[in-house]
C-alpha cells in the first residue's frame, strides 16, 4: 500500500507492477465536478487498486468515499452528498480492446498517459450525481419552500402576468 496519490499516473504500466495506492484528493481538483457543486471545500479519500487479472486484462478498482455539496433544485439551499463508491475499470488502449473486455469491467480507454487521477475520479464522481438534485424531503427543505414569498420586483416581472396583459389589451 502506497499512502500517496499522485497527479498523474501511468495507469497501464503501474498496472502491470500491480499497486495499491491510497490518499486523499481536494475537491476543488475536481476540474468537471466543481461546475455541479455548490461548495469547492473538502476531501475525498480514494484508494486505487491497479493490477492484473488471470486473463491478462488490466484493471483499476477502486473507491471513492467522503461528502460533497450539490444545490438543491427545490429550495436552491446546500445540500450534502455522502458518497461511498466502487468501481472498477478495465484499462485498454483502444475502442477495439474495450469490446473485449470482460462484463465485469467499465472500460477506461487510456488516450493520454500518464493520466489525471483527479480526472478519473472526477468521471466517477459525475456518474454518481443525482440528475436533479433536492432534499429528500427534510423540513428544511420544505420549510423554505413553504415560508417562500418572491419579492414584489419579481412578481412584476413574471413574464406570464405580463403575457396576459398583452392579451387583454389586443
Ligand atoms: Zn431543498
């Protein structure tokens, strides 16, 4: 076990050796998550398991654990993510190789190495993300909602109110 991440890694090769690397990563690395995320703040912690299966494939399994803030879509109030992930990708250097990988891979088509480990993690972080984010239902959320009074400047502006005054005067 190796207690260090680094930025970049060669992924197929250190495959090859086999390794199990483990470290945390700051969230504002996340280059492609932070555009979804109320809050760049905090770490994730990630463990990274690269070697070599019986058939000769080349893997990287691994997980993912800590919290994120997203926006909630109701009250557009913080909302905390835990996250917990696995996953574990075959690595290929081609489209063709990934269609021979084993099912129980996602293939990672390696385009550039050595690759970014905030990128990898990043895409898997992504696919974890709810499509729309809300509270589940918690009184906080709710409550906001609920207390939720738009302020006179928008109520003029509400483009249907206005739509309907231009009815009526035609
Ligand atoms: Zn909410």
């Amino acid at each position: 076990m190796i207690e260090h991440l680094p930025d970049r890694l060669d992924l197929f090769a250190t495959a090859e050796a086999g390794r199990i690397l483990r470290g945390r990563i700051a969230v504002a690395d996340l280059q492609r998550v932070l555009p979804e995320l109320l809050s760049d703040t905090g770490e994730l912690l990630v463990e990274l398991d690269l070697g070599k299966a019986p058939d000769g494939s080349r893997f990287l399994s691994g997980r993912i654990q800590g919290e994120i803030e997203l926006k909630c879509q109701r009250c557009m109030e913080g909302m905390k993510l835990p996250l917990d992930l696995a996953f574990c990708l075959g690595l290929v250097q081609s489209q063709e190789a990934a269609n021979d990988l084993p099912d129980c891979y996602e293939p990672l088509v390696l385009t550039a190495e050595p690759a970014s480990i905030a990128d990898v993690v990043s895409d898997e972080v992504l696919l974890a993300l709810p499509i729309v984010p809300l509270h589940s239902g918690s009184i906080e959320c709710q409550k906001f909602v609920n207390d939720y009074n738009p302020p006179i400047s928008e109520q003029r502006e509400n483009p249907f109110a206005v739509l309907a005054e231009l009815k009526q005067k035609q």
